[in-house]
C-alpha cells in the first residue's frame, strides 16, 4: 500500500492563492462540471455510506 502524503499548511496556502487568483480573474468551473461533480459525490456517499457513519459515530 502506498504511503499518503501530508497536506500541510503550506500546502494549503498554495492553494488558497491559486484559488482566488483563478477567482479574481473569473476563472471558474462552468455549471455542467459543477453538477457532475456533485452527481460523483453523491455515488461516493451511495457507495461509501457504511464508512461514512461508521467515521461519524466514532468521532460523536
């Protein structure tokens, strides 16, 4: 199994830039990507459920 890299803060200011770069020069994802997104979330959800509760319940 491959190992995970970190994210770390630096990570994450690098990509708080980017981000908002791309937002000031209007640069966004369009609504079709928006939506197949969201529909690929959804099956995520569907597929890893079980999971999902099981991470709830252990942090409650």
């Amino acid at each position: 199994m491959a190992a995970k890299k970190m994210f770390g803060a630096a990570d994450a200011s690098i990509l708080v830039t980017d981000l908002r770069r791309s937002f000031d020069d209007c640069v966004t994802r369009g609504y079709e990507w928006r939506v197949t997104q969201l529909k690929k979330l959804l099956i995520i959800c569907d597929n890893h459920e079980l999971e999902i509760v099981a991470a709830l319940r252990d942090d409650l």
